[in-house]
C-alpha cells in the first residue's frame, strides 16, 4: 500500500489536545508519525498548507436506503455523498425493506459496503423485530454480523417495558440503544412543530413536550437498568434539560443534535411558503428550543453533531405539506453549516468542533477513530476555511436533492477525505 506524507498542515486532534502545524505520515491504512518536520522518504507528498487536518468525520445517524429503496439512495451514492461532505464513516440506520434486524441483512451491508462503499459503514441494527415495537431481536446475532448500536429510528419504541428490555438486553452486549423519542399519541397526524406558526399556517403541529416526554423515560429506564442510551436528534429545550440532569446523575445518556435543529426554526416553514424541505421529523422548533439546543451544545450536554441524513425522491417532496415524506439530505452540507454558523459566528471554536464530529462520535459508540495517534486508522478530513461557496444540489452527490440549504453561501468546506489511507475524495472545484 502506498504512503502519503500530508506535509504543513493545521493539525487539529481533540483526543490528543493538539492543534499545531504538523507533518502527518500515512502508511499501511494507517497513522505512522506525526511531526514538525517528516521526511518523505519515497511516500507521496499532499501540500497541507492553510488548510487543517482532522481526524475523519464520522455521522452516526444517516440513512443510506439500501436494501429497499435505492430510488432515494444507495450505499454508492450515499457514502460517495459522505465522503464529499467531509465524513470518512457513516452509521446507517436499520429503518431499510427489509428492515434491518438479521444477521444476514446486517452481513449484506457490511459486504456491499466493502465493495462500492467510498467511506466505512457501520451498521445499526433494529430494537425490534420489524421496528414494531414488541419482540426485540437477535442483538447478539447483529452485534457479531457487524452492527454497532441498535435503533427503532423512524418510530419510537413505544412500549416502556419494551424499551426497558432493550436495555438491558443490549447492556449485556455493552452496545448502546440510539433513541428515536416520539410520544406517538401526541404526534398523531402532525406535520410540524406545534406553536404560534403551526396555528396560524392552519396546520396540525406535535408539542416539543411529545418528544421532551420520552426523553425523560428512557434516561429513567437507562438509570433503572445501567443501560447506555444515546438521544438522536434532540430537538426541544426540554429535551436539552433532560439529558442534562441525567448526566449530572451518572446516567449513561449521550446525544446529539442535527444542523437543522442548530439553524433553523419552524419559522422556516413560513417564510419558505410551506416548503416540503423544511419537513422533518422531529419538526423544526421554536427560536427559544433551538437557542437551548445550541447552549447543550456548547456546554457538553450535547455530545456529537449527526446528520440524520434522510434522501427522498422529488415525488415523495412534490406533495401537500401534510402529506410529504419526512426528512432531508445532510451529509453535504452538514461540516460547511458548522464551520460557517457556528465557527465562523464565534459560537465554538474549531477544535470543540471537530470534537462534536469526529472524536466524540467515536466515544458514543466505541468506534474505531476519532484520534490521529500513532497507530490509529488513517481516516482523516482536510478542511479549508478559507473557502466560499454556494450550496448547489444539482451538484450533490447523494441520489436525491431534498435540503433547505441550497442557496445558503457559506465559508469553510471540507477539501479532502483519507479513508484507510486512500484519498476517497477531493475537491475538485
Ligand atoms: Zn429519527
Ligand atoms: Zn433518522
């Protein structure tokens, strides 16, 4: 295998406490040395200079559609789309057809995967059977197929005594349950954030307390069994607050927050005149649970940034706003977002950042990465902060076109992805 010297570049690793400007020497898939000065010794050079390296991004919550649904995405296109995004893994949500729940499934990805995959995939087994919510599945099975934590993303698990099985039975695998928190009777029908905007759009809105409620559960279940339970996408103040009482108990609570709940508001949906890509689920919420979201953030309530990358096709978006799929593709955009809204506006400095998207991660689910020591795989992101650019669809990698960012000019991209020791993307433009 060939050796890649990264030569003069800002080098940024939080598990380290490093940022200083570093040679970095690749070898055999992976980190070999890291130096003020390295020779090359035969190893291809890359010129580093002004731009900063950081171990590779790894967004826990994308769905990838495959099997099932390769109209909206497939593992090509979706980890192609990661890879220009600046991440170097992805996990992949087991809300397939088939779902997700058998070691089988589970092998297929891996297999399919290692073959197309331009970034490492790691997959995430369902709860449930079927994520329906009752039998829970083989967690033994998934884990030794490849599977690295377990959701019902898509639904919540409704049942607390369901969920408070899941955690024990997934704390004797020592993996952690990633939770989808929905009270479903509150979220019936609804098709955006409840409050003043919802009212006066006319449309049926579910509470932030529907999703505040079962965080709340399960950081209680998670205290009853000694259970590690990880939040997705937390959206509410009231969520915020739960997860960080919790913590502050000795609870094993993790969680994290999407671009879209960082930067945008149910507001959204009215000033975009009922855009379909500002659907998701959780909604956008109100200016005062996104101010709470960005504080949980910066205050290490919060522990990773995640996409919640959700590609769907132009008919399943061309609808009446109640009726449109949920979700939106983050994968491309989420590091630029970050770099330009929350670095950029002063809000986190850039070694916390790449804390939230690379090194904590990790941590969350016990994955490989998320440090550049010596011996670590040679999974790397180039960021340039200098660069200026408009978010542009038509030019997205990902098989589908569904975000509320095109248009949005942002400063700082990714400019290189190293997966295994192979350039796996550059920027090309
Ligand atoms: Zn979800
Ligand atoms: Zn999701």
């Amino acid at each position: 295998m060939s050796r890649l010297l990264l030569k003069g570049g800002r080098v940024i690793d939080p598990a380290q406490g490093l940022d200083q400007t570093l040679d970095v020497m690749i070898s055999e898939g992976t980190i070999e040395e890291m130096g003020p000065r390295v020779q090359p010794r035969g190893a291809q050079v890359l010129d580093m200079k002004g731009l900063v390296v950081c171990p590779g991004f790894i967004d826990i919550h994308t769905h990838l559609r495959e099997p099932g649904r390769e109209d909206k995405e497939t593992i090509a296109t979706g980890t192609r789309a990661a890879a220009a995004g600046g991440f170097t893994a992805v996990c992949a949500m087991p809300n397939t057809d088939p779902v997700n729940d058998t070691a089988g499934i589970t092998r297929a990805i891996v297999e399919k995967a290692r073959a197309e995959g331009a970034t490492r995939v790691y997959p995430i087994g369902a709860i449930t059977r079927g994520q329906k919510g009752e039998e829970l599945a083989e967690y033994g099975d998934l884990k030794e197929a490849g599977c690295v934590a377990f959701s019902d993303d898509g639904r919540p698990v409704a049942s607390a005594r369901v969920m408070r099985r899941a955690l024990e039975y997934a704390r004797a695998f020592d993996l952690v349950l990633i939770d989808h928190c929905e009270e479903p009777t509150l979220a019936e029908k609804a098709c955006m954030n409840e409050g003043p905007v919802s009212t006066h759009l006319g449309l049926r809105g579910q509470p932030a307390a529907g999703e505040a409620i079962v965080v709340e559960r399960d950081v209680l279940l998670a205290e009853l069994t000694g259970g590690r339970v990880h939040i997705a996408h937390l959206s509410a103040a009231a969520s915020v607050d739960a997860v960080r009482r919790g913590k502050a108990r000795g609870v094993k609570v993790t969680a994290e927050a999407t671009p879209h709940h960082l930067f945008l508001t149910d507001e959204a949906v009215r000033e975009t005149g009922y855009d379909t890509n500002t659907k998701m689920n959780p909604p956008l919420r109100s200016e005062a649970d996104r101010q709470a979201v960005l504080l949980g953030l910066r205050d290490g309530t919060i522990d990773c940034i995640a996409t919640d990358h959700a590609p769907h096709t132009v008919d399943d978006k061309k609808v009446e706003y109640d009726q449109a799929a949920n979700g939106i593709v983050g994968l491309e955009t989420a590091v630029a977002l970050c770099l330009d809204r929350l670095v950029g506006e002063g809000l986190v400095e850039l070694p916390y950042l790449v804390a939230l998207l690379s090194t904590n991660p990790a941590r969350v689910l016990g994955l490989p990465g998320g440090t550049l020591a010596p011996g670590s795989p040679a999974d790397l992101t180039v960021l340039d902060l200098a660069k200026k650019r408009q978010v542009d669809a038509s030019r997205f990698e990902s098989r589908s076109r569904n975000t509320p960012f095109g248009g949005w000019i942002l400063k700082g991209w990714p400019a290189m992805t190293i997966v295994g020791g192979r350039v796996a993307w550059k920027d090309a433009r």
